[in-house]
C-alpha cells in the first residue's frame, strides 16, 4: 500500500491541532521540524514527517517540562534511533534473503 503523503499549512496545522503559531515558529528556528515549503512562515507547508516531529517535540515540551534545547537533542536522538532500526530491518531483509537463496 503506498504511503500517503500530507502538505499541511502552518495555518491549516494550527487550527487542526489547537497549536499557537508562535510554538511552531520556536520548534523550526530549533531545527527540530522543517517546513518543506515557503520561505515566509505564513507559507510554511509541512509533510508527515515535519508534523509528526512537531507534535512530538510539543509533547516532549509539555509533559517533560524542559527546554528547546533539550528538546531539540531527545528528537535528533529518536530520529538518529528510527534511522538505525530501519537500516537494521532493511539488513535484516537482505540476510534472510541471502540464507533463503542459498539454501536452495
């Protein structure tokens, strides 16, 4: 099944998700989310990727209680974490291939 890909404006993201665009504004100057699109930040469009990282690090932002910063480097943690557990199921994949084709 293909994956479905969003373009969601900063202002559709706002009214959709009860969030100030002003928190928005802080979470991409700490580079922890990226508009894909728009260089004014009125025309910011985000992808799944952008929105999922967003409300995370909202989250985190929230319930921890810490500061962007911190923020910021428990993301860059978790993205670097799904990257190595994609490469490590896409290896993973290779080797089973590997054993079935020469095992026959």
């Amino acid at each position: 099944m293909p994956e479905l890909f969003l373009r969601i404006s900063i202002a559709e993201l706002c009214q959709s998700e009860l969030i100030d665009q002003e928190l928005i504004v802080e979470v991409v100057d700490y580079g922890i989310s990226t508009p894909v699109e728009g260089s004014d930040k009125d025309d910011w469009l985000f992808d799944n990727s952008g929105v999922h990282w967003l409300k995370k690090a909202i989250r985190l932002y929230n319930e921890l209680e810490i500061d962007w910063v911190a923020v910021a480097m428990i993301v860059e943690l978790l993205k670097q974490k799904e990257q190595l557990k994609y490469e490590n199921e896409q290896l993973h994949r290779r080797l089973q291939r590997f054993y079935l084709n020469g095992t026959s």
